[in-house]
C-alpha cells in the first residue's frame, strides 16, 4: 500500500507539474517564447525561429492535445497554406495550391525527427492513419514552406514537415490511455518509460486502432443495380509500436506501423460495394545517431537509418470474369548522413552535411489471383547522394545573410544543383523581414516510371525530375502578447509530374508544362491568461503556365481561426474551424466552397487523470473533394459528424 501510495503521489506531482509548464508556456507573451522556441529543420542543427531561412510554423504537443489533433493530417489542416484531399485511403497534402492528381505526399518531405520516411517506390510522405507514429508520443511538428532541397535534396519540393517525438522521461511513467468513438471506432495504447540506468532515458509504447466504418453513399455510382451505397466496407485497423533510448551521445528510434483499409470509393474499376477491397501498408524504421561536441565552437551528427516499406492491395474486378487483381510493392533503403557545424570563424557560421542513399529493394508486383496471371514484375537498386554547404554571415546586430548551395546525384542518374538564399533583418520592436530564394526538384520516383497494368496504365520510363523556384518576402511582428505576419511569394514550377489521360485512353505520367503560382498568407496569434488565438489567411493563384488554366485540385482561399481557452480549473476549451473556397476536378468540373468547425474539450481530473471529447464537424456539414483520375466519379463525399472520447491514466 505503501508502493502504491507513492506511485500514485509521484503521478500526480508529475502531471500537476506537467499543467503547470503549460499553464507557464501559455501566459508568456511571445516576445519572451521567441527566445525559447528554436526549430531543428530549417538547417539541421537548432537555431532560433528568427533566424531561420524560413517562416516556420510549430504545432506544439500542447495545441495538439487543446484542438483535439488525431493523426499528422490534422495537424497539417491547422497550418497556413495547406490543405488535404482524400482518396479513400489515404490523406494528400496540397501545397500553397497545388495538388496534382496522382500525387501522394511526393512534394512535402516528411520525416522524424530528422529522419525522412518517404518509401523507395511511390516517394510516399505518410500523414494520415498511416503515419505510424501515434500523435500522442509527438512534441512538435515543425513546417517549413517553400523549396527546401537546397538543405534535403529530393521531395522537399514546397517545403518539408518535421515530427519531433517526445525524449522519455527519466523519472518513470506508465500511461494506458482508452479512446471511443463514432463509427465503432476504439483504440488503446500503453506507454512505459524511465531511466534504465545512469545517463539514459527509454521509451516504449504499443497501440491498437480499429475502427468499424458506417456507409458511404457516392451520388455518381447510383445505377438500376445499385443505389451508390457502399455498406459496411470503410473499415480500418492500426497497430503501432515506438520505442525510444537516449544514452550519452547517442539516440535510437525504432518506428513501426500497420494499417489495412478498406475502400468505398472503388478506384481502378473495381466492382463497387465488395468487401474484398482493401489496401494494407506497413512500415519499419530503425535509427541512430550521435552527436558530436568537438570543441566549444564546433559541433556535429552522425546518423544512420533503415526503412522497410511494404504495401499490399487487393482489387475485385470483373473483366470478366471476376477475379480479384492484386497488387504487391516492397522498398527497402539505407541511409548514412554527417552534419558538422563551426563558429570558427568571426561573423561565419559554416555548416557542411552530406547524406547517402540506397535502395537495395525496389519491387512492383501486379497479378490477377483466380486464374493467375502476372502483368507486372519489376524489381530495381537504386541509389542516390547529396553534399550541402552553408555560411550563415552576421554584419551587425540586425543583418544576417543566409548562403547555401546542394548537388545531388540522382536515381534517375541525373544531377540537380540548387541554392538556398536568404536575407534577414531584425528591426525595433521585435520586427523581422526576410527576403528568401531557393530552387528544388523532385525526382521521378519508381512507380510514376516503370508501373503500368494492360489496358489500363503505361510506363514512362523518360520522366525527367521537376524543378521549382521561388522567391518570397516576409514580415513579422512580435509585440508583447501579439504576433503578426505575412508572406508574398512566387513560384515557378517546370516539367511538372502529373497523370493524365492520353489519346489511347491509358493513364501515364508525363511531364507537363509548368505551373505559375503567386500568393499572399497572413497570421496572427495571440496570447494572454492561458489563452491562445490563432487565424490565418492564405490567397493563391495557382495556373498552368501553357493554357493559363486553375490547377486542378487547388483552392483559391483558406481561411483558419483557432482558439483555446481556459473553462474552469485545468480544464479548457478547443475550437478550431477552416474555410476553404471551391477546387476544381480533374475532369473540369467544380466542387463547392466549405466550412467545418471542430471542438474539444479537455482537463484533468485528481491531477493525474487526463480527458478530452472531440466532436469533429460540430454542424455536419456535408461536402465533397475531388477524385483522381483512377475513380469512376469526379469527387467523393467528405466525413460528417463525429465523436471522439479520450481518457489517460497512470498505471
């Protein structure tokens, strides 16, 4: 009893000290959290948001627990700029207006914490119920727009989302947290983490998602023999495990993640309401990494990763006859990096990394089960390397120029060569302008090509990489308890990738001409008394830069206000809602303007209890986003309302 005691009294002295960093977090004005808050994306090493090449935005642990944030594409919903389409299975990110049909995630490098996750087949950046890391083991999520290849190399096309997970805690916890929701959804996830010995901290944590589906009814799928009504068959299943050590200089990771879904939406002509569609992927990452203290001036990484991704898809089709066509993709990649930074030099912060890649496994598979037949069978080893510099040079109190310049070697075996500029001024009252340039690329990946299947898809093994360019203009505020931005920018994208039909009717990715995109984003946030609000705005004009044309799939307004206030004692109120103006599809037509609002309210309860109920889409908006070419029908439904309980407690 005694044991007990004490375990119970050292959860409540935790968590009570765990409100009271936030309660502390959340009444600094954001003069004073500018001087804590540092990003570790923009250059690899950490560096004060001031001074970034970048206007980074930061989710926090803490926003995410207040907004009631479920998985990754939540969080990227509430940040300026972006938004989400969906198709089925999988969220797609769209960025500053552009999402071109086809895509999934290729152009937004994401990664943890430093470590890039895209997979070696479909360059895939995973950040709906597929990213295999559960958000409640996450810090931060770090978003930097615009080209970042000049510090990445490939994918980081419009910028790149860094998810930093949480360092254990060395004085021991032991969570168990129960979730339940709409649509027969549960979800249990158990946590255990303390100080294995002296100088090192260890994470473990495992966790069980199920969620049954309600139906889906397509308006464009309604014939005489169906009513466009798939029942029962937007089912999903998620199993996670992390597990972290620190000891010393070192750091270790171990990610790993399933999920299997079942479709509704019948993509790639398959037989409309059979529950014998669904997709499955599953990920392992494991990681290490030192750092390096070589002297009071100059500092250093070393890191080392593999990443096994495996994807499996069953399709019932009728040819006829009726078979079930399957599909079977495997990428494996090893990654070697150094990072060496020095102050050496009066006025010069010089930063030098270097990273390797190879794909040992690049595997496509496509069959028909009943009767057998092969179609596709291609397996492939790539690999590809990159070396960037950097010289951050300070002339004063308030100017810093920001130099970088990366050469990349391709898969593909071409190369690419790409400068990173940026001019910084710290001016009074907590003003800072930066005028930034960058170019990017983004290789073809294996799938847009070498997959095709018979009379559906072809090849096209010529694609050449994409190449972006942008240049952007900054000005922020931090005044007290406000803060204020706002950005133009203009990007020019050339040889874009994107699948289209041609006159055989076989969809194939080609590339296209280029897009034209100018813009403007505005933000605001403030914070007082354990308050936060936060809104933003974002206009852009994304056109083909040949025809003149609206890109696909790309909206021309969002609109973004959230905020979170205190409701009683450690308890608060989360309210977050989005407008987005139409898109239009990939055949021509038109989807509607939308908005949704969300709500969470969360506490604490004996001080070691914590809770929260999200209702997602408070008014049950219905609307619809655009397809891909791969459907039958030119959008698909959105999700409706939904209730989401959540409870922790200490073991």
């Amino acid at each position: 009893m005694v044991g007990l005691a004490a375990l119970l009294a050292l959860g409540s002295a935790r968590a009570a000290a765990d409100h009271e960093e936030m309660e502390r977090l959340l009444s600094m004005d954001l003069t004073e959290l500018s001087e804590i808050r540092m990003v570790t994306a923009a250059g690899r090493f950490p560096q004060k948001l001031t001074e970034a090449p970048s206007r980074v935005t930061i989710v926090t642990a803490d926003e995410i627990r207040a907004l009631g944030h479920r998985n990754l594409a939540d969080v990227v919903r509430s940040i300026r700029g972006l938004y989400t389409g969906y198709d089925g299975s999988y969220e797609i990110i769209g960025t500053r207006g552009v999402q071109p049909a086809g895509d999934y995630n290729t152009r937004l490098l994401v990664m943890i914490d430093g470590v890039r996750i895209t997979d070696p087949v479909y360059s895939q950046g995973p950040v709906g119920n597929e990213f295999p890391v559960d958000i409640a083991l996450v810090e931060r999520v770090e978003f930097l727009p615009g080209p970042g290849s000049a510090a990445y190399g490939n994918n980081a096309f419009f910028g790149l989302l860094n998810v930093i997970t949480r360092r254990p805690d060395p004085l021991g916890r032991r969570t168990l947290q129960l979730d339940a929701g709409s649509h027969g959804e549960r979800a249990v996830s158990a946590t255990i983490e303390g100080a294995p010995s002296a100088g090192s901290r260890a994470l473990l944590s495992v966790s069980r998602r199920y969620r049954s589906g309600g139906d889906v009814r397509f308006s464009g799928l309604a014939s005489d023999d169906s009513d466009g009504v798939a029942r029962g068959i937007d089912n999903e299943a998620i199993n996670r495990l992390f597990a972290r050590a620190d000891t010393g200089d070192w750091r270790f990771i171990l990610v790993a993640g399933e999920r299997v879904k079942t479709d509704p939406s019948a993509p790639y002509g398959t037989i409309f309401n059979d529950p014998r569609l669904h997709q499955s992927d599953t990920f392992v990452q494991a990681s290490a990494r030192r750092s390096l203290n070589i002297s009071a001036l100059t500092e250093g990484a070393l890191q080392a990763f593999y990443n096994r991704n495996e994807y499996r898809g069953d399709f019932p089709t009728d040819y006829p006859p009726p078979t079930v066509n399957h599909d079977f993709d495997l990428g494996e990649r090893y990654g070697l990096e150094g990072q060496l930074r020095t102050r050496r030099f009066d006025g010069h912060t010089v930063s030098l990394w270097g990273e390797f890649l190879r794909d040992s496994t690049i595997r496509l598979v496509n069959r028909d089960l009943s009767p057998p037949e092969t179609y596709v069978d291609i397996g492939l080893d790539e690999q590809a390397w990159g070396v960037f510099i950097q010289d951050e040079v300070r002339f004063g109190e308030r100017w810093l120029v920001n130099l970088g310049l990366r050469h990349d070697r391709l898969a593909t075996g071409d190369t690419s060569t790409n400068p990173r500029l940026a001019l910084i001024r710290q001016g009074d009252a907590g003003t800072t302008a930066k005028l930034l340039y960058g170019t990017a690329f983004r290789s073809p990946n294996a799938y847009e090509r070498f997959y095709f299947i018979e009379d559906y898809s072809a090849a096209n093994p010529a694609l050449k990489a994409e190449r972006v360019r942008t240049l952007e203009a900054t000005l922020e505020q931090l005044r007290g308890r406000l803060r204020w931005a706002v950005s133009l920018f203009r990007t020019r994208v050339d040889d874009l990738i994107e699948q289209s039909e041609g006159e055989d009717g076989l969809l194939r990715f080609d590339n296209r001409s280029g897009a034209d995109i100018d813009g403007v984003e505005l933000e605001g946030e403030y914070r007082a008394a354990g308050m936060q609000l936060r809104a933003s705005l974002s206009h852009q004009r994304a056109s083909d830069t040949d025809s003149g044309l609206w890109l696909a799939n790309s909206p021309r307004n969002l609109l973004k206000v959230s905020a979170i206030v205190p409701t009683g004692r450690r308890q608060r109120l989360g309210i977050a809602t989005r407008y987005e103006s139409g898109r239009r599809t990939a055949v021509d037509s038109r989807t509607g303007g939308y908005g949704v609002a969300d709500l969470t309210w969360s506490g604490e309860a004996g001080s070691s209890v914590r809770w929260s109920a999200t209702v997602r889409n408070v008014l049950d908006h219905h609307y619809d986003l655009p397809a891909t070419l791969d459907h039958e029908v030119d959008r698909l439904p959105a999700s409706g309302r939904s209730l989401q309980v959540s409870v922790s407690v200490p073991l």
